[in-house]
C-alpha cells in the first residue's frame, strides 16, 4: 500500500475513532446508575430504565471494542504493515479496508475459510 493511501485510511481510522468517542460522551447519562429507590420513578418506569441502562452499557461496550481496533490499526499504520492480514499476511483487499478501515483479517481468514 502506498504512502498516500496510508495516510488517507489514517485519517479515516482517526475520524472514526473521533465520531464513536463523541457518540459515547453524548451518551453517557445512559449509562449512569438506575436510582432503585426513588419515589417518583414507578415499577414499570424503572425497568425501563434498566433496560435502557443495559443497552447503553452493551453499546458502549461495543464501542470500547472498536476503539481497540481502530487503535490496533492505526498502530499497524505507523509500522507499516497495515493492510496485511494478521492471520495468512495476505493483503487486505482495499475495497475491505474501505468499508472496515479497521479489518484485521482479509475477508477468506475473517469467514474462517
Ligand atoms: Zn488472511
């Protein structure tokens, strides 16, 4: 992969990493504790928020994994192997990398073939 293509899936990694950290700030009251014992909140209302909490902690946590990855990526990046596949070392191809910037396997190791 050239330099110029590197630097652009960079950029791209960088922004991505940026959009999903402010996506998980915005969200962050979400997540806050369910106040179990407070007399305006009714039964049915706090198992809402319970549910409501549970998914925003799954979706940070999907987040979080992300992040590992963009970052494991953009590490790729800087030492120059970024683009091969951490399983066969075949290149990833582009049009992959296009879609997952941060796809650690080419698409046969990803689909276990
Ligand atoms: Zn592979």
């Amino acid at each position: 992969m050239d330099a110029g293509k590197r630097k652009e899936f960079r950029q791209t990694l960088q922004a991505l990493a940026a959009r999903i950290r402010a996506a998980d700030a915005q969200t962050e009251g979400e997540r806050a504790p369910v106040e179990l014992d407070q007399q305006a909140v009714g039964r049915l209302s706090r198992m809402d928020a319970l549910q409501v909490q549970a998914m925003a902690l799954e979706t940070s946590r999907r987040r979080a994994v992300e992040l590992r990855r963009i970052a494991a990526a953009l590490a790729r990046i800087d030492e120059g192997d970024y683009g091969a596949c951490l399983e066969c070392g075949e290149e990833i191809a582009v049009r992959r990398l296009e879609l997952t910037p941060a796809a650690p396997l080419c698409i046969a190791c990803a689909s276990g073939k």
